[in-house]
C-alpha cells in the first residue's frame, strides 16, 4: 500500500504520563506484525553539531535543538532499551512537523555510535510551512562570527544549503566548503560521527512523503515541491524526489537504510546519482 506521511503537532508522546509509555512498549513488543508504525509528532533522528572537530577551539558537541526528540536524551535511552531489551524489530517512525526532511537509524544514544540500531525514522517537510533553513539563514545574516559559514555560501547572488552539510559530514566540512566551494575536499572530513545513521536531510524543503510497506521492504519517497506559498492557480510542479529503502529484519538485527537515490534532481550536498 501507499501511506501519506504526514506532519504532526505536539511535543514527544512519552511526556504524557507513565501510562503512555508503557502502553506502547507493551503493545509494540507483543505485536506480530512485520511493520510497527509508529506516528510521531517529531523526529526521533538526532541532529547534532560536532563542534569539537573544529581545530584550535574547546568547543562541545551540541545539539541543534532541544524541541524534538533530541532534547529528551533519557526518554529517549530508556525507550529503546526497552524496545531492544523486548526484540521488536520493523519499527519504524513516520514524523513531521520539524519543517524539513530527514531520515536515518535511531539507536539508543547518538553518543554510542557504536549500539545498534533499534528503528528507523523518517520526518517529512510541511506542504507550505517555511523550511528551517530559512530562520537559519536569518541569523546566520545577522553576522554571528563565523556561523554563518556553517548555515550558507552565497556566490553570484545563489544561495547555498550549508547546514545540510554541517548535520551530514560535519562543521569542519562545511567550514571548509563555505570558504573554499570545493566539495569533494570538504567532503572527505565527513560523515559527521556525532549524527551516527542520519541518511538524508533537507532543511530547504517544502513537501510531503509517501512510504510503502511491502511483507519485506519498506520504500519512503520524499517529494520536494515547488515553492507552494505564492497564490497559484495550477499546482506547484515537483522540484525532486528522493528515495530510501529499508529491508525488514529480525529481532537479532539492525535496521539499515539503503539511498537516497534522486530524481529529478538533488539538494545540496547531494548529487542526483549519489547514495
């Protein structure tokens, strides 16, 4: 079948009280069904920054924002512990409401890069909502020292996504991209190691997702609009689309996310038959 992903509202399901928590893991870990789908208000993927590969600073990692699930590291911890303690496998998040897209493993600490992989999650844009990177862009303008080379490079009046890049391989990567637009040489500092399973991100996006649930493989197509805000009278085209898999696996195993592969087109920093 062909299942819509849709944005939500809300902050993470599991602040609702005791009783919400358990209901899911008890209901997830007795479920026999291939595919759990779990409709999340905001994405459990982590997107954190790795300033401490920045040279001759003291900097920390950080995190990009504490609103979804991000900010709620022990939450977090504790349910998938819990969902990998039970061997739930094909568990898989269908998230909004973040204002781009995203997709990527989650396991139970971005700073274990090492534990596997307990669901995958894939967070979809809003139809008409501004993308992230626009508020980004914003106060990167507003002359933050040098953050704006972490958020955009602007040559011959184009403008280009850095952010993807400093969530995808890393700040020194986008550091050295902004200042230099050689791709490939910043690209080999990549990926960034503190977004361990992160996939595919586009914080430039408005759009929406469609995922289809085979008995063994799950395809999600994110599909990235035209600008959707304007008054129009015929509907705004398709600027690209990009394409990830997942193979079901058992209760031993990992999630792994195979793509994207594009068409159309592809965000920056991907190119259109990159993976």
């Amino acid at each position: 079948m062909t299942w819509p992903i849709r944005a939500g509202n809300g902050r993470p399901a599991a602040f609702s009280g005791h009783s919400s928590a358990t209901w899911f893991l008890e209901y997830s870990g007795r479920s026999t069904a291939h595919w759990k789908l779990w409709g999340n208000a905001l994405p459990l993927i982590p997107m954190r920054l790795d300033l401490s590969t920045l040279p001759f600073t003291v900097y920390e990692d950080s995190i990009f924002t504490i609103d979804p699930w991000a900010g709620y590291p022990h939450e977090v911890r504790n349910l998938m512990d819990a969902l990998r303690g039970a061997g739930v496998s094909g568990l898989v998040s269908l998230s909004g409401d973040h204002h781009m897209h995203g997709a990527g493993t989650v396991s139970r600490s971005p700073g274990e890069p090492e534990a596997p992989a307990v669901l995958a999650d894939f967070t979809v844009a809003g139809i008409s909502s501004a993308p992230i990177f626009e508020d980004l862009l914003a106060v990167a303008r507003e002359n933050y020292g040098n953050f704006n080379t972490l958020v955009y490079r602007e040559t011959g009046g184009e403008v280009e996504p850095v952010w993807n890049m400093s969530l995808l391989d890393g700040v020194l990567a986008a550091y050295l991209y902004a200042k230099t637009g050689i791709r490939t040489m910043a690209r080999w500092f990549g990926p960034n190691e503190a977004n361990p399973g992160l996939r595919y991100v586009d914080t430039t996006a408005n759009g929406y997702g469609l995922a289809r649930f085979d008995a063994d493989e799950l395809t999600v197509r994110h599909i990235t609009m035209e600008d959707c805000r304007p008054a129009f009278e015929a509907p705004p085209g398709i600027r690209h689309t990009a394409t990830l898999r997942v193979a079901r696996w058992e209760a031993d195993g990992s999630p792994t996310i195979e793509g994207p592969t594009f068409e159309g087109g592809a965000p920056f920093p991907f190119d259109v038959d990159s993976t």
